[in-house]
C-alpha cells in the first residue's frame, strides 16, 4: 500500500505531504511551512483502524479502476 497525499496543516493550512504506509509505521510529517512548528502523526491506538481504512481505499480503487477498463 503507497498512498500519497496531502494533509492541511492543523495550524497554519499548508499542505503536509503524506505517504500513508510510512504514516502506519508511526513516522511524523513535519509542516513545510518554515514560520510553523507543526507536525502530525498517528497515535499508536489508531494506527489499526487507518490500515483497515487505507486496504478498503485501496480496495475500491481497484475495483473502480477495473470497471472503468470494461472487465
């Protein structure tokens, strides 16, 4: 699971880059913003249900991805 994106600082609005699966290991993305301090994580309780919720995403997604192809 790669799932990139991008997550509105909760200080400051920048947007933070994300790769979901370094997201599960409990890696820290700091605010690109050199005025902002900020920095969002997972708490390690929810790192569970945000891998179900990224398979089910990924799962949908391909599952679009094969409809929209005609199979």
């Amino acid at each position: 699971m790669n799932i990139q994106t991008q997550i509105p600082c909760p200080d400051c609005g920048t947007p933070i880059p994300v790769d979901g699966a370094m997201l599960l290991t409990g890696t820290r993305f700091s605010c690109p913003n050199p005025q902002c301090h900020c920095a969002i994580a997972l708490n390690s309780n929810d790192r569970q249900v945000v891998a179900n919720a990224f398979e089910q995403f990924s799962y949908l997604r391909e599952r679009a991805q094969h409809m929209a192809s005609g199979h």
